[in-house]
C-alpha cells in the first residue's frame, strides 16, 4: 500500500464543531462508518457578575474552536490521515445565547450572554404587565415558545437598551447579532472580510423572533420586542453550503451543516420518524419528540420547535420540547458549591453505598423552573431531612430529580399527544452514569436507550453536513440500527408513584419564593445590620453564657 492510499484509507471525512455551555470540541467522522477517528476538546469559563447573570466571552470562544481545530488536524496527521480527505464540516451549538458584535471590526460588543441567564425577567414582567391577562403564551401561536427569559430575543433587547456600544453600532449601522452559531459561521468564513452572516431554521426556532411557519424572521415578533431587522442574520435550512473556512489549516472546506445541539442530538440519534424521542444530560436536560411536518400546540407546557430540515428544498420537521435547566449541573453544585464530592464522577460510587429507600426530594430550581411548569418564582429546596440523612442520601436525591424532571416532560408529551413513549433514547456525558439510567428507568416505566456511540450531537450535525447538496458524502437512513445499552424497569408501579408523589410534592415547597422574599438590595442590608445589631449582641451573650453553665457541670 503506497503513502497516498493509506492517508485516504478511511474515505471521505466529515468534521463536527461542538460547541457547548462547557467546552468546545471538534470531531472527525469517517462519513461510510460514522466511526470518530479523532478529537480535541478545550474547556470554556462562564462568567457570573451577578446573581442570576451568566456570561461567556465571545473570543474565548472562538479561540477554542480554532484550538481544537489545529489540535485535531494534528492528531490526524500523526495518524497519518491527510486533513484534505474532510469534505464538509457542521456546526452544533449551545442555543439561545446571544452574541453582538462590531461588523467593521469584528469584536464583540459585550459579553455572550447565555442561555440560563435570568437577567431579563423584570423586561418580561413589564412585557406581560401590557398583555391582558399576563398570558405568557401570547406569541405561541407565532413563534411556537413562550415569553421566557430563556430565548434570546429579550437578551437582545436588553443588550440594545442598557448597553451604550450596541446603540451606537446600531445607529451607525455596524450591528451584528447572532446565536453562537452565526457567531463562529461568520468567523470563520471570513470575519469582517466577506464572512457569511447566517444561521439555521433549528437555532432561529429558539430567539422568538421567527415565525414556525413561514421558517422566516416574523414582522410582527420584530415589532413587538422592538428588535432592528437589519442586524438579524440570514435564516437558511439545517443541511446546506453555508461558506467556506478561510481559516489556513482547512482554507476552503464548506461549512454545510448546521444544528442547535439538542435538535442536533435527535439527529444523530437517528429519531427521524414521527413519535421518536430523545433526552440529552448535559448542563440542563432536553427531551424532544418527533412530530413530523406536523406542528403540534401544547397546552401542557412543552415547547413547540424546529427539530430539522434537511436541505432548502425539504420540508422542516418539527418537534415537542421538554426544557429542564438544571441536570447535570446539580452534580457540579454539590461538588463545587456544597464540596460533598471531589469528582463527579464519585457519585455513582458514594450512592450505591445507602439503602434503597430515600426519603428525600431536591429540586434544583436555581433559577426557576422550566418546562412543564415554567415558574420563575421557583427556589431549590430539599425535603424530608431527618437525623439519618447525610450526603449520599443529598446526592442521591439530586441524581433523582434529574430522572423525575424527564418524567416531568414524558407526562406532559402523554397528555398533549395521547402517546406514553415505549422507550426512552439518551444520550449526553450524564447517561455514562449507570445508576442515574437505571433509575431513569425506574421513575419513568420504560426501558431507557442508550447507544454505545456517546458521541451523538457531534454525529447528527457530521450528518447533515455531509448529506447537504453539493456534498453528498453520508447516506442517511431514518431505519438504521444503533448498537445500544438498554436499562429496563425494575421496580413496582406503586413503588414508582409513591416516588413521583414525593416529587410532585417537593415541587409544590418550590414554589412562590422569589416573589415571596424580594431580593434585599445593599441599602436594605445596611438598615437590617444596624436594626439587628443589639439583638444579635443579646442572644450572643446568652447563649455564651449557657455554654459556660454546661461546662461548669462537667
């Protein structure tokens, strides 16, 4: 075998750009096995000025994307695989968070501000102050989502009314916004030097500003939330050629895939027909459901989305969607917050050490809850602590929540479709959790999927690239068998709703605490300080002095 057939030994390769809450990675796939040949991965840093606030840098961004891109370009050649054997890379995302940035000199304008920001919820509270009945769902039948802090057109409109260089890139007509998606897609193809300012109909589905229908930007959402239409990138479908890198190391390989992670994790999970479901662990958890070209209104608090559309001239696919913000960020919060682990990868281990029986709820409503119940006024509690309780049982019930939250969804999409799923497909770096599946299982009813190949975002957006028009390099099959792992119920229906009336319990206590308690301001911890300073001196006193009494008795 001579130098040049053992480079090209694996066929056409198909490249995928990650880029998630966490990190960002890029993949190379070989298109005629669907096997990954290599990767590289960097870390990326959230950014937290204030409660409830969450940013990214933008750069930072970037900077790892093109890291990971020189990284595994070495790693294939010290494979000995040409980089010129990949035809095509795709682009899946964290969605939602919303990027703006300068045109003429291509620096960001402000931070990224991320999807589980919560900035913009006094915006959405004035918003609904002006809708009668305060109907959250009172664009729903445009745009298919509810009023939520969660989408990113009131980040946007909080960008372009508190931050000073926005409204001057926009009076001078240099305003660029985009998902992190158009973000690196313009980057990439070129920058302010001819860089393609585009996103597609999956990631455009989430901003509240595109009409479900129509798959275009929607007058009337633009007029609402007052956002400039000349600033919005152009809407393309999920499968196409959008630009080609600039960048030296892959100068001229198209850009032709484009997914935001979850609808692109439905993808790669082969859940191409209707009534096909899937949940991804990761930061928050997503469960989306296949509706086909139907699109579906739920009334049960699920969102309706763009799940896919595979070419311009396809037609758009769409799903029900089951948002829950907080999974495997629980488990961060116990290790980083509450130091009860040392790695999360402990706490398969620590809980298998206790009974089976655990009496306790945590709902982990940080910063509300989303989907089923969408409260923003929900708060973290932790429920039926008595004398025996010690971290293993904390842990275990915040794995749990994770499951009941699913549940949470399976319950709504039965209710809005008359359907319970006969499996539940997953997929994200949680599921590599063998206790967390099983109880999945468990709390849910149903046998929970899960494919041997982790991989499986990166997979669906590497499927779409390389099936797009012009490339044409992956078959894809909506039958294909994937190899799985499957963890099959194993307790009682009665001991599983006893389990989920516990919960449901739990989730009642949540709820009401923030417009309950008002955050208390600087000055108002000032006065407090001041009125309390002589009874906490009283008690102080008391208290020394009973402990001096018991140790006189000694």
């Amino acid at each position: 075998m001579n130098k040049n057939e053992s480079m090209s030994r694996y066929g056409p390769l198909v490249g995928a750009i990650d880029e998630g809450t966490s990190s960002a990675r890029f993949l190379v796939f070989a298109a005629d096995t669907a096997e990954v040949l290599t990767y590289h991965q960097v870390s990326i840093s959230q950014i937290c000025p204030k409660e409830g606030w969450v940013e990214q840098d933008a750069l930072e961004i970037l900077r790892a994307v093109r890291e990971c891109l020189k990284q595994t370009v070495f790693n294939l050649r010290q494979l000995t695989i040409d980089p010129a054997d990949i035809v095509a890379i795709g682009i899946t995302n964290q969605r939602e968070t919303t990027v703006v940035w300068d045109s003429v000199t291509g620096e960001p304008l402000y931070n990224a501000i991320v999807w589980m920001d919560m900035r913009t919820t006094l915006i959405m509270d004035d918003i609904l102050k002006d809708i009668r009945n305060r109907n959250k769902n009172y664009l729903k039948p445009l745009c298919g989502l509810p009023i939520s802090p969660y989408f990113s057109a009131l980040k946007l409109k909080w960008l372009l009314e508190n931050i000073p260089p926005v409204q001057e890139a926009l009076a001078n007509k240099r305003l660029m916004f985009g998902t992190i998606d158009s973000w690196l897609i313009w980057n990439l193809t070129g920058g302010a030097n001819g860089g393609v300012h585009s996103t597609d109909v999956t990631n455009a589905s989430r901003t509240m500003l595109m009409n479900i229908m129509t798959l275009k930007w929607d007058p009337t959402l633009l007029s609402f939330f007052k956002i400039p239409a000349e600033i919005l990138p152009q809407i393309r479908s999920s499968s196409e050629i959008y630009g080609y890198i600039q960048d030296d190391l892959l100068q001229g390989v198209p850009i032709s895939g484009c997914l935001g992670d979850q609808q692109s994790a439905l993808v790669g999970q082969m859940c191409l027909q209707q009534g096909q479901a899937k949940s991804t662990y990761g930061t928050g958890c997503f469960l989306l459901y296949n509706t086909g070209t139907a699109i579906v209104d739920s009334s049960h608090g699920l969102l309706t989305t763009v799940a896919y559309q595979l070419g311009a001239h396809a037609s758009p696919v769409y799903a029900l969607e089951g948002s829950v913000a907080v999974a495997g960020a629980v488990i961060q919060w116990l290790k980083d917050n509450l130091g009860l682990l040392t790695d999360v990868k402990d706490c398969e281990t620590i809980v298998e050490q206790i009974p089976a029986d655990n009496h306790i709820v945590f709902v982990p409503a940080f910063a509300g809850l989303y989907a089923p119940y969408w409260r923003k006024d929900a708060r973290s509690v932790i429920c039926g602590i008595s004398e025996n309780t010690n971290s293993a049982h904390i842990i275990k019930a915040a794995m749990q929540a994770v499951c009941f939250q699913t549940r949470d969804i399976l319950e709504a999409i039965k209710q809005d479709t008359g359907l319970m799923l006969s499996k539940l497909l997953v997929d994200g770096a949680m599921t590599n959790n063998n206790l967390l599946m099983q109880m999945q299982a468990d709390i849910c009813g149903i046998p929970v999927v899960r494919p041997l190949m982790c991989e499986t975002t990166a997979l669906g957006v590497a499927i779409a690239a390389g099936s797009a028009e012009g490339i044409k390099k992956w078959d894809v099959k909506s039958d294909a068998a994937v190899p799985s792992d499957i963890f099959l119920p194993s307790i009682t229906e009665n001991e599983r709703d006893i389990l989920y009336s516990r919960w449901k319990m739990g989730i009642d206590r949540s709820l009401g605490w923030e417009s309950e308690f008002p955050q208390i301001t600087n000055d108002d911890t000032e006065d407090i300080h001041k009125a309390t300073a002589p009874g906490v001196f009283i008690i102080g006193t008391i208290i020394l002095l009973i402990v001096a009494k018991y140790r006189s008795t000694l």
